[in-house]
C-alpha cells in the first residue's frame, strides 16, 4: 500500500518513468443521516480516496440535557429521565441510580427487589448483546443475523414486559425496591403485586431460546471467513488507549482490560453469590470485541439461570417516606451496563430534588477513541469499527 | 417458414419476445428474492397484495415507484445523470439478443456471440460510473469508483474463464457451445452420454464464473458499489422514482442475464438428455428458465448468508486468485483437447 | 449510612494514603466515595501522580459542580446565603484492576474559572473537558482542541451553570396543579408465586 507523505504527495518510479501523484484529500461528511452511524452521529473524515487521514466526530444531535433537567425533578420522576439515555438496555441504566439514592438515604432495598433487579439487568444485558451481535452484521453486509437474533431477543422483551409492563423503557425501579404493581394510577387496576405468575418458566424458555440465537448466530456469524477477514486486525485499541481514554465495558475487556463492575462493585446488587465468569481477549480489534459479547450472552444466561433459583421471598418494597428527602451529600456509584461503566454523580442538598446529577454514560467515552482509531483506515473498516463499539447515540449525547 | 415474414416485422416481433422476456422474468426474479429472502430470514415476505401469497408485490412496487417524484439534485450533471439509468438497462437487455432458448429461438444467432457477450454486458458498468459522476454526490462518486475498479478486476477472468469454455467448445456462436453440450461424449451400453461442461470439464471455470458474475452484478459479497451501511447506497443514493426503478429493475435484469449465460455456457442451455429437436423447440425455453432460476436462486443464497467483502480484499480474490486459477483453466483445457 | 463501620476505616485508610501520594492535604470519604482536594496549580501533577503512584489508569470522567447563590431553577444549595460562590472540578479515577478509585477535586474561583487540562495525562479527558468547557464556561488551557462538543458555536450561555434559565420551566412552572403521586402502600404487597 502506498502512503501519502504530508503533502498528499507520492512518488512512483517504474522503470525509466517518474511520475508525481498528488492526491487531494476530499471531506466527506458521514452522518447525521447514515445507515451505520446508529443515530444521528456525524463523522467529518478527511479521505484520500477512500482511506481515512483525519476523523472528527460531531455528537450533539440528540443532546436532550438530562443533567440538567435532573436539577428540577424529584429523585423517582429521574429514573423516568434515565432509562432513556441507553434505550437498548433501559434498565440496567436505573440500577447505579437508585442504588446512588439508596446509598445516599440510608434506605436498604429489600432482597427479593435486589435479586429481582439483577435478574431484569442481565435479561437487559442479553437484550443488549443480541442487538449488537445482529446488527454488527448488517453494518457488515450480511442481513440475515439481524433477523435471527431479533427472532429469539423478542422472547426476552416478552419477559421484560411483563414483569415491568415496559419493553425499552421499564422504569421499575423505586428507592427501597422495584415498584411493587404493574398498572396504578387511579382508572387502572392494580393487576400485579409481584412477579407474574408463570415468570420462572418464561425466563427459562426465554434463556433457551437466547442459547439457541448464540449458536446460530456462532455458526452463520463466526466461523464465517469473510467475516473474520473484514474484522481480524481491524481497529485495533491497546490495553493503555482502552484505559486512557475511558474505555468500558466488552470494548475494554476486548483489550484485555479485565474490569467488570459487578466483580468489583459487590454492593450495587448481589453478583457475589454467582458463579460467572469475567471475559477477556487480548487483541483488542474488531472481532474480538464481537466474541467478548457472545461470549457474555452466554455468562449472563448463566447467570439468570442461577438467579432465578435464589430470588428470596419478602417484601419487594422498604419503607420509604412519602416525600423522599435525601440527606445533603455526595455520592458516585458505578454499575456494569451493557455497554460500560454507567455510573452517577449526585449531589443533594438534602432536598427533594439533587443539586447535581453528572451522568456517565459508556457509549460517550467509548466512541471518543475513534478519531484516533480511524486514521489510517479504509471507509470499510471505519464501519466495521464503529459498529464494533456498541455504541447508542442517546449514551453519548444524553 | 421464417424467411417469408417480412423483416421489420420481425424485428418488433424480436424486440417484444426479448423486452418481455426480460422484465417478465425479472419481475418473478423480484419476488422470488423477496420470498426466499423472507424464508431464509424466517419471515414470511409478500403476503397481502394480490390475494394469495402477495404474488402482485412486485408489481405494486413499480406502481409506486411510477408515482414518486423524479428528483436532479441540483448538483448533478444533468444530462450524464438522466441518462444513466436507460445506459445501464439497454446494456443489460441487449445481452439476451444472443442467447438461444430454443433449438430456432434466438433473436440473433451471432457467430461471435460471446464476444458480444462480454462486450454489450460491459455496457451497463459504464451506466454505473455515469451515475456515480453525474449525481455530484461523494457517496455516488466512490460508489461508481469501485464499480469501475471492480469491472476491470472481474472481467478478465470472466472473459478468461470462457476462453476455455470457447477452446473446448470449438466455437463462440452460444447457440453452438449448445449443441455442443449436447454432442454425445461416450457411449455406455448403447446410450450416448452427453454431459454440460459443468459436469465435463470446466467445473473451475463454473465456480470461477459464477464469483466473476457476482461481483458484476455488484451483488453481495461484492455488492461494494452499492455498499449500503457504508455509502448509504452509493451510486444509486440521489435517484428516485422512474430512473430508481430502472436501476431496480436493471440490476434484476443483470442477473437474469448472467444466469442465462451460465446456464447456456456451462448447463447446457435449452437442451435436456433425452429430447429430441423437435420436444427442444417447445421444452427449450422452460428448461432454459428452470435453470436460469437454478442459478438464480444460487445467487440469492449468497447474498442473504454472506457478508460485504472489503476493496482490498475483492481486488486480491481477482488478480492472486481467480485470475491465476482461469489462466491454469484454459491451459488445461486446451492440454485435454490436443490429447483427446 | 449504610457502609458498615469496617468498610469505612478501610476506606478512610485508603483515602488518606492516597492523599499523601498525590500530596494532597484534605479529603473525605462519606458514603463510599472518595474526594481527594487538591489546589489548581497543583491540579495537573496530582493526576500524573495518581496515574503513576496511585496506579490509577482507568479515566471515567471529568466534570463540574456550580456552587452558586443565584439559582434559577430548581432548589438551591443549603445555607446559600453564605455560601462562597465557586466551580467544583471534578474528576474521577479508577483503578482498570481493583476497586481503587477516587474523584480528584479542586475548587476554582467564579472569576478565574480556569484550569490546566489534563488532556497529556488522560487522552480520554478530551471529550469531558470539552462537555465542561462549554457547560459551565470553565477555559482548559493546554487542550488541543477546546471547542463545542454539543452545542452550535453560536450558542449563548452555559446550560450547566445554576444561573441558566431552563425553557421548559420558565414556560410551565413546576411542579403544576398535580403533585408527586402518593406512594401505593406497602402492606398491599404479598409474596410472589416461587423461590
């Protein structure tokens, strides 16, 4: 492959003839309307040709301030707010929240709502996974794995819904607990006071069938070569970039990054009885991304299938007063999403509403390397990056 | 019985059977992707329009695609960019004018037929490249780029893969290499076996054929011109309405006519073991058809299955590859031709 | 609070080690987290220091917090008469293999809101300083591009800061005529079918 040199000028000499190419760089401008940009992203590449000499991405395009509209609602109004900033897994974004609230209060969620809790993240975080693995495909060229997966994710859904009455946006969760009646309101019946019935059943159908999307997705997706070649050696993060720039989540562990915020933050909800399993790969490019959450799908399969077996009877609801005042303070607390590290920032004032909320999202740190990445790629592999980050444009504008 | 009707009314005679033939069968084409599209992706695909099985999808596509408005962005080069689409279908509906689907029906029995073949078939990238410049649109741009790169890499072993075809043959008249594929090859217990070339001889050429012709199709893996994740959809982004429809329908089309080709080059064409003259008059065009839809469906199950292979790497398959592998081909060929 | 009195100590132990490397002088470590206060000039060598004695690679993120009197939505800060008006800088930092993290903190004066970037230590803080800039008015001097990540480089103001009006507030006041739902009460609650 020849190189441009600064000037955009190279030099070919063949034989007795000596030419002077000189390539001008041309702006092309990738989003905010582009198939693979998931969103409204905006990538300003400089290109020669088609490979990329400088990169800039431009977010902003569905910044909706959550931050600050967090500064004028209450506590429970928030989570309304927070499980739309990743859509893909809206409840996983509740649980650092409410544990934030919870931790600040001094109210303990009751064990039953905490298992339950756990067992709706890693439903999420299977959710999450299978719209990665299906449409890191598509971005790709093969439309078929899209299907398949969304096939077998809707069973999934089905169990999220019913427990919480939300597909993508549940908010279940209450300071003290999970909320304790699908329906409410005053024309609504109450028609749930707990897990619907038939729930374990569900969940177990619903693992199996995650199970099945796993290995077809292995035998169409994975061992394909034309797969591999477009994804081996391709947007290659290091170990130190990863953890420089923020990196989270399977992107890191693809870098052989081995944090995983259950592991490490035992008291955010109750991982510590389970046996799983922390996956890392040591290439950090494209293709090991994709195998590090497939290789995840299956950990969290067995893991809700542990879960599932130990939900505590009691109460799904502590004690709180009827007008939640937080204690002035503040507090960060951190929690495995799907997509990285989502963790909170609360500062009270012992109001009923918080002083500040910083919200760290995983997709917003995670797509930051990708003006260093992208240099030097072909168009091609920009896409084949990009979609190998796993990244939702509301986690990165927020 | 030919020789009395008058010329010019053969000539429109011609042109139906050829026009009709080609959007008849690429308006089936268009709905048997969508059907075996939705089986492989376990959906179940058209379902309402027309009642039964939603067979007048296709159709109602068209009728919608008539309605749209014809839009030239203001930055295109007009003329270059209205043109392009009708460039781009003539290239492709020129092709059947050679191929036999009967023992008599082939609008042009040309000694040369396959060189109009490789020649007339190049006509439709050129289509491609004017749309890709005249859109004024970068996407366009790089879309039509790559079809130029990707025609000069998979001609010649499209070209090179039927020189053996023509050496073993003995002719380039497709009508022909034919009734070539019909000569009987051996004698087994008093039955005259003939094989197509597939089964005789030119099985790497068949493969090697078959990829060349995907990759002019620009269908998936190397659907890279139209590359929808990465160039919205390349050469084709700013067209809508009509001139979209006949991209639509030209790339259809295309395919109709490679298979056509490989069908007559490598499966024996019209011809079937066992019929005689007279049966291939009437057979001929449904067993043609039976085939051309054989290989059809090959490319379909490509495209749902794989994924986009990258620049660099359809470049490398063609010239370290494929190229290489025909030149062995004709070799072969031609060594099995001196000895037998 | 709810960390049991053990965790705190190790936590507090923590804290206060960590301090001493990055020489730093206050700190606390209330309801698990860990503030480590530093001065602004000391603000880019206490990053190098946590980064290279700390042992704390991972950057999770870098923003801030306006302490101000004027507010003009939501709910002020407690005893804002006499609170001294300024910007928290804030900027959290982990350990990629243990639990060790901490938020390095400095305090800047409302009039000089100026702070070193610590975009040669951290290349993820790029994009945070960027956020930070633009939100509160804070200048990074030593950032390679300190431009507007969100917003049009036209906009006026700085959305994070207390003194900015929200639209939406202003339009329609809060919280209305309904108030906050009344909790449902907690003796409805039975135990599920299972476990």
């Amino acid at each position: 492959m020849t190189q441009l040199d600064s000037r955009g000028i190279v030099e070919v000499s063949d034989g007795g003839v000596s030419v002077e190419l000189k390539g001008e760089a041309m702006t092309l401008n990738i989003g905010p309307q582009h198939p693979s940009t998931h969103g409204v992203l905006r990538l300003v590449a400089e290109v020669d040709g088609e490979r990329i000499s400088k990169l800039d991405p431009a977010i902003g395009y569905m910044h909706r301030g959550k931050e600050k509209l967090s500064e004028v609602r209450t506590y429970p109004q928030i989570t309304a707010l927070i499980n739309r900033i990743d859509w893909v897994s809206g409840f996983a974004n509740e649980v650092a929240f409410i544990r934030a609230v919870e931790k600040l209060t001094g109210i303990e969620p009751t064990e039953r709502a905490q298992m339950i809790r756990l067992i709706l993240t890693e439903l999420t975080r299977i959710s999450n996974h299978l719209v990665f693995a299906s449409s890191y495909p598509l971005e790709l060229g093969a439309a078929t794995p899209l299907m398949w997966a969304f096939r077998e994710r809707e069973h999934i859904m089905d169990v999220i819904e019913s427990v919480t009455g939300g597909r993508f946006h549940p908010n279940f969760n209450r300071v003290g607990g999970v909320k304790p009646a699908a329906g409410g309101g005053k024309t609504q019946k109450k028609v749930s006071l707990d897990l619907p019935s038939g729930f374990y059943a569900s969940v177990e159908n619903a693992m199996d069938k995650a199970e099945l999307a796993c290995d077809e997705l292995d035998e169409l997706v994975t061992g394909n070569e034309m797969i591999q070649i477009r994804t081996k050696d391709v947007g290659i993060i290091s170990y130190e970039d990863a953890v420089a720039y923020g990196i989270s989540g399977p992107n890191a562990r693809a870098s052989g990054v081995p944090t995983d915020l259950r592991k490490l933050e035992p008291d955010v909800l109750p991982y510590a009885g389970l046996d799983f399993d922390v996956i890392t790969r040591e290439n950090g490019d494209s293709f090991d991304r994709y195998l590090v959450r497939i290789a995840e799908i299956r950990e969290s399969i067995k893991i809700v299938r542990q879960a599932v077996n130990s939900v505590p009877a009691g109460p799904l609801q502590a004690k709180v007063p009827r007008v939640l005042k937080v204690p002035a303070g503040s507090i960060y607390v951190r929690a495995e999403n799907p997509k990285g590290e989502m963790g909170y920032y609360i500062v009270s004032q012992g109001g009923r509403v918080p002083y500040r909320v910083k919200i760290r999202s995983a997709s917003f740190s995670n797509i930051s390397i990708m003006s260093k990445v992208a240099v030097g790629q072909l168009i091609p592999d920009l896409v084949a990056t990009m979609g190998s980050l796993d990244f939702v444009l509301g986690d990165v504008d927020r | 019985m030919i020789e009395n009707v008058p010329f010019a009314l053969l000539l429109g005679i011609k042109v139906l059977v050829v026009l009709g033939l080609m959007l008849g069968v690429s308006l089936v084409l268009i709905y048997a992707e969508l059907k075996w599209s939705a089986h492989i992706q376990s959906r179940v695909g058209p379902w309402y329009v027309g009642g039964r099985w939603g067979w007048a999808h296709p159709l109602a596509e068209a009728v919608k695609f008539l309605q749209k408005e014809d839009l030239v962005p203001e930055e295109a080069d007009d003329k270059v960019f209205r043109l392009a689409p009708y460039v781009m279908l003539a290239g492709t509906v020129a092709t059947f004018v050679v191929i036999p689907i009967g023992p008599e029906w082939v609008a042009r029995n040309l000694d040369v037929g396959i060189f109009y073949l490789l020649a007339i078939s190049s006509l439709s990238t050129l289509g491609v490249l004017m749309a890709g410049w005249g859109s004024g649109n970068k996407y366009s741009l790089i879309g039509g780029v790559r079809a130029g790169a990707q025609l000069i890499a998979y001609e010649l072993p499209l070209v090179l893969a039927l020189v053996a075809v023509a050496i073993q043959a003995g002719t380039l008249s497709l009508t022909g290499i034919v009734e070539a594929q019909a000569t009987p090859l051996f004698t087994i217990g008093g039955v005259d076996i003939a094989l197509p070339y597939v089964l005789s001889g030119q099985i790497i050429g068949f493969v090697i054929f078959v990829i060349a012709s995907l990759a002019e199709l620009n269908r998936t893996p190397f659907d890279l011109p139209l590359a929808e994740s990465e160039l919205t959809m390349g050469y084709v982004t700013e067209y809508s309405g009509l001139r979209f429809t006949m991209f639509f329908l030209g790339e259809y089309a295309g395919m109709v006519s490679m298979a056509a080709i490989v069908s007559t080059v490598y499966l024996g064409g019209y011809w079937m073991p066992g019929l005689s003259d007279s049966a291939l008059d009437i057979a001929g065009p449904f067993i043609l058809l039976a085939k051309i839809f054989f290989v059809l469906f090959l490319f379909i199950w490509f495209r749902w299955t794989w994924p986009r292979i990258r620049e660099d790497q359809l470049q490398g398959l063609a010239w370290k590859w494929l190229i290489p592998l025909t030149l062995f081909n004709i070799i072969a060929t031609a060594t099995l031709k001196v000895v037998l | 609070m709810t960390d049991s009195p053990s965790e705190t100590t190790e936590l507090d132990a923590f804290a206060g080690e960590f301090a001493a490397k990055i020489g730093a002088e206050r700190w606390t470590a209330d309801h698990g987290t860990v503030h480590v206060y530093v001065d602004r000039e000391h603000w880019l060598t206490a990053a190098i220091a946590a980064r290279d004695e700390g042992e704390l690679d991972f950057f999770s993120w870098l923003s801030a917090v306006d302490w101000s009197r004027e507010v003009a939505v939501g709910e002020p800060a407690e005893d804002v008469d006499n609170l001294e008006e300024r910007y928290e800088v804030l900027c959290r930092l982990s350990s990629s293999t243990n639990s060790d993290a901490v938020i390095l903190a400095t305090v800047l004066d409302k009039e000089e809101a100026r702070l070193d970037s610590l975009t040669p230590v951290y290349a993820g803080a790029a994009w945070h300083e960027r956020e930070t800039a633009e939100m509160f008015g804070i200048d990074f001097p030593g950032h390679p591009n300190l431009i507007n990540l969100y917003l049009p480089e036209a906009f006026e103001g700085h959305p994070l800061r207390k003194s900015f009006a929200l639209g939406a507030r202003e339009v329609k006041p809060w919280p209305g005529h309904v108030d906050v739902e009344d909790m449902p009460s907690t003796e409805n609650i039975e135990a599920g079918e299972g476990s």
